[in-house]
C-alpha cells in the first residue's frame, strides 16, 4: 500500500474501514464526499503529511491534525459550513485556496501568511463581511483572485491605516503577479483614482448596487465590465483604464439624466479598442 497515489471516497462511511496501519507515505490526492453522519477522524492528517491537494467540501469542521500537512498545494472547502478557517493560516506551502459557496464571515488575519498563494476563489461567501486591512496585500504570489457574489465592504483608500476594519482596493495595487479578478463593488468611489492593477488581462467587475444578470454571467468575454451611473459622470483613472480594456460592457443608466452620448462622455473621446458587445438597460 506504500504505493498509494490517490484515495477518493465518493462513500464517506469507507473511511471508518481504512486501517490505520496503512502507510499513506506517496498520498498526493485526498477526496472525501460530505455525508453529515460521518465525521472525519481526528488524527487521519498526521497519516498523511506528504499531501499535495485536499478536497473536503461542505463540511462543517476542521480537524486539527490538518495543520500536519505542511507540504498541502490546493485545499478545496467548497461550500464548507466552517466559521473558524483560523487553522488554515499555518498551511504556508499552499498554492490554490477555494472557499467558494462557504459560510465564513470573516477572513482571518492569519491567512497573510500565505505567501505562497496563486489563486483565491471566495465566489458566493454571502456572509462574508470582514476581510482585515493588509491581508490581501500580503499574498504577494496572488494571480487570480474570485470574490463574485460576495464580500463588498470595501474600505475607502483615503481612510487611515489604524481607523480601516476592512480591505481597500488599493491593496490589489501591490500584487503584481495578479491578472485575474471577479469581483463586486458597491460604489465607484472605492476604486482607486489614480491607477487600479494595471496587470489585468481578464476580469468581471461589477460596480454598483445591481447584480449581474445570470445571462451576462455566462457570456464568454475575458474582461467584463457592469457599470452603474448616475446624474453625475465623473470617472478617475482607475476606471478609465477598466474601461479602456472592456470586452464586454454593461451599463446601467437608470439614474442617468442628461448626457446625449454617454460612450464619449465616459472616455472623453478616446476609443474602446477592445470592445465587443454592449449592453444598455436605461
């Protein structure tokens, strides 16, 4: 069994049957489907330290023995019923992070340590509210990074560092390695003004109140912009350069009153090169 590679268990009941003499030394892979009358024992990750990807969704706790996995790369907690992911902040070879669907409120500060890390997917944490001023800017690795459908408490960047209790864009602007970012804001005023990562080459941003329509979700385009207006037209550069790289773009002018040509108006007469489709709802 020292030979072992890859363990799924689409049956949690099974894992009850592993015997725990069983060398799990070459263990890359480790998959366990959610079953709510299995729990999960709680010395099974001091077996296996050599793992490289952990998959463990909807489950509603973590055992402590996962911080014996010192050489773990992606670990999968989609949908997972955890509040504390305090623990995960000791896992600093970890590369991939998702945390999709989950029901966290808070990312704790501890996960600056994760200086390693390439991709964060916090799609859909609708109960996320508190992501600490600095950690995010921490992950200097971070190349993608998903927060549809979830956290929007966005700090203004002219708010002083010891009044902040929540991230600001302007910490995206120190990681720059990312090129992929989906994410809500609620106000154009929290977009940085002088300049917003300038790496990009593919996103989905919503600016305003509204959510993206299901259909758009699903259009193909790289970088997708939805941009909420109002009375006053007034855009810094960090909006500009959105704008300026826009495949497909999306806006809605129901507080709009008085501008005749709202495309020219919105990029003082400079061209959109990359734009490929345009969607209008006034």
């Amino acid at each position: 069994m020292n030979s072992l590679r890859v363990i799924s268990l689409p049956c949690p009941q099974i894992v009850a049957e592993l015997p725990k003499e069983m060398e799990y030394s070459g263990l890359s892979f480790f998959h366990m489907a959610h079953d709510d009358s299995v729990a999960i024992p709680p010395d099974l990750f001091r077996r296996i330290e050599s793992l490289k990807v952990l998959d463990l969704p909807s489950y509603s706790y973590l055992p402590e023995s996962i911080n014996h996995l010192i050489d773990l790369r992606m670990l999968c907690l989609r949908g997972c019923l955890v509040e504390d992911i305090t623990i995960i902040g000791e896992l600093k070879n970890l590369e991939i992070l998702d945390l999709a669907f989950s029901r966290i409120k808070e990312l704790p500060k501890e996960i600056a340590q994760l200086t390693r890390l390439r991709l964060l997917d916090l799609s859909e944490c609708r109960e996320l509210k508190i992501i600490p001023p600095n950690v995010l800017s921490s992950l200097s690795k971070l190349e993608e990074l998903y927060m549809e459908g979830s956290f929007g408490e966005w700090e203004n960047e002219a708010v002083v560092d010891n009044e902040r209790r929540n991230a600001s864009l302007d910490e995206l602007n120190n990681l720059s390695r990312l090129t992929t970012l989906y994410v809500r804001i609620s106000d154009i005023q929290m977009i940085p003004k002088h300049r917003f990562i300038e790496t990009l080459n593919r996103y989905r941003i919503t600016v305003g109140d509204r959510r993206l329509p299901m259909w758009l979700r699903r259009h193909e385009c790289s970088r997708t912009l939805t941009l909420q207006l109002y009375t006053n037209i007034c855009l810094d550069n960090g909006v500009k350069m959105l704008l300026g790289k826009a495949e497909d773009l999306y806006l809605d002018l129901k507080g709009l009153e008085g501008i005749k040509n709202v495309l020219a108006e919105l990029n003082k007469g400079n061209d959109f090169p990359h734009l490929q489709s345009l969607h209008v709802l006034n």
